[in-house]
C-alpha cells in the first residue's frame, strides 16, 4: 500500500471524527479506510487510534504522527503547486479557523462571497475560542485577535479590538453611577470566563505602573458571548466584552460603554498563515479577497464603539 496515500486517508478520518466519515469523503469502503490505517500503525509499529464503534481519538503517539502527516501532505501540495506555476487556478479545499463571534459574524460572510467568486474552491470553517496551531492541525488561514509571538507565520494586521464596558440605558439609570472602576463592586456583574469571573483588570492610574484589579461577586456566570449581550441590552447588569461583540447594540443604543477612560489598550487583529501557504493559490486568493473587507469591516466597528 502507498505510505503517503494511507495518510490521507489517515487525516481524513481525523477531520471527519471517523472512519465512516473519512470513507464517505474519499469514496472508499470502510474496510479500505481501515486497512490504510492500519497498515500505518503496522509501519510505525505503534497503535495511532483508539477506535469505537462511533469514534476515534488519537493515542499520544497518533497526536505526534497526524501532526506530521500533515506537514508530510502540505509540503507535497506546495510542491506540486510550485512545480505546476502561475498556470494553477485556486482550486481545493481551504481550512480556515477563527473566534467563535468574529468568524459568524464577520468572517462567514466574507467568506461565503469568497465562494461564490471562487467556484472550484470549497471551505472548512472551524470556530473556536483557543488558539490554534496551524501546522499540527491542517490549518490554512487563521483569524486571530492577540498580540502575537514571534513566529514563522505570516500575519497581515487587519484592525484591532477593544475591551470595553457596557450596559444599558435603563440599568444605568436605575443603579448608582459608575465613576471609576471601583464603583463596579457595588453593581451587578455579568461575568465571562475571558474576561474575568471574580475580578477585572485595569490599567495602572497615572505615576504607577501597578495594574488596577477590582473584585466582585458576579450576579450571573455565563459562558456565551451572546447570552452575555443579551442580558446586558436587558438591563440585568454590567458586562465587559470586546468592542465587536457589542458593536451592533452600541450603535442602535441599547448599550452605552463606561468607563471609557479606562480601557486596556487595544489588541490587534490579524489574518495568519504560514509561511510559504502564500504560494499556494487558493490561499493567495483568499488573503487577497478577504483582508481589504476585513479592514473596512473592523474600521466600522472601530467607529461605532468609540466610547
């Protein structure tokens, strides 16, 4: 059996969660997905998966091979890419991960026109709260909202966020004004594990260079950024979220932000890839297509939450 064919069919059942799926996407019988993967594990002489009937889960050892694997394949396509020149079109599948409401709201759309522009291009769009690491995990292009480490990636800076203060018009009116960040111990919390539980940070006062921290007890925990916004436009309390999340309801006056004076400094927001991805064309199409819109979006949202 071919090595490097065996590890395709290996990563697709572990973008697929199983062999089935990996089977159904590969046009293959389950039996000829099994075999691939076994004939790895032969090879390699250790057990990659831990297999159920339902599902799969990488062994430790599995973790170390399916990283790379797919280094293995991504220099095998860019090769191919490389050799074939400016005569290949944007073609394939292209990976893409982002922040949960970053990449509903602003990068699915641009994402979705990408498409229709592209037809030979399909996508994956993988939203999550943590950051990922491109090579181990078959990335093409990530949306990533953080000062970021020196690295080999490729990051393209597209705006950048806020951490900001809201809540609404009525709550505001009918609980003690909000001066100072002190004042927030007294009020009622809608707390997010990103952002703090039990406590937020501030920026040092002016002559110190120790962070500010107030502690509370938080009304009501909740680990959605919507429900978050919700509660708050309800009038149920205060929350701290980044500027995107709360762009809409700042605008349309449902939250007003606080303590505006008080904000961290703002983080930045990048498109990232790695290095070398950029020859590939569906990924140079991509980038090109997508970080002008990311721009003008993340400059509007920047305008709408000036506090």
């Amino acid at each position: 059996m071919d090595r490097i064919d065996a590890m395709k069919v290996f990563v697709a059942a572990l973008d697929e969660g199983s062999l089935a799926g990996a089977g159904r996407r590969l046009g293959r019988s389950p039996a000829a997905v099994s075999r691939a993967v076994a004939f790895l594990e032969d090879h390699v002489g250790v057990q990659l998966l831990h297999r159920t009937t339902r599902s799969i889960k990488l062994s430790e050892a599995g973790e170390r091979y399916a990283a790379a694997c797919r280094r293995v394949l991504t220099d095998l396509e860019e090769a191919d890419i490389l050799a074939v020149g400016e005569r290949s079109a944007p073609r394939g599948t292209l990976t893409i991960t982002a922040p949960v409401i970053s990449g509903e709201d602003i990068l699915r759309p641009i994402l979705d026109a990408f498409l229709d522009a592209y037809p030979t291009v399909s996508a994956k769009l993988y939203l999550l709260d943590r950051p990922v690491n491109l090579i181990d995990e078959g990335v093409d292009v990530a949306l990533r909202i953080a000062h970021l480490p020196d690295s080999s990636m490729v990051a393209t800076r597209v705006g950048e966020v806020r951490r900001i203060i809201v809540a609404s018009p009525r709550y505001l009116t009918e609980h003690p004004r909000i001066l100072e960040p002190s004042d927030l111990a007294k009020h009622q919390i809608i707390a997010m594990t990103h952002f703090g539980l039990d406590s937020w940070s501030f920026p040092p006062m002016e002559g110190s260079t120790i962070p500010r921290s107030v502690s509370f007890t938080p009304r009501f925990i909740v680990n959605s950024v919507r429900a978050a916004v919700a509660s708050a436009a309800e009038g149920h309390g205060v929350t701290r979220l980044f500027s995107y999340h709360v762009a809409e309801k700042v605008r349309e006056g449902q939250l007003l932000i606080i303590l505006s004076d008080t904000e961290h400094t703002s983080l930045p927001v990048h498109v990232i890839t790695q290095e070398g991805r950029l020859s590939v064309p569906k990924v140079r199409a991509f980038v090109d297509f997508a970080v002008p819109r990311l721009r003008k979006h993340f400059g509007r949202l920047t305008t709408d939450t000036k506090g």
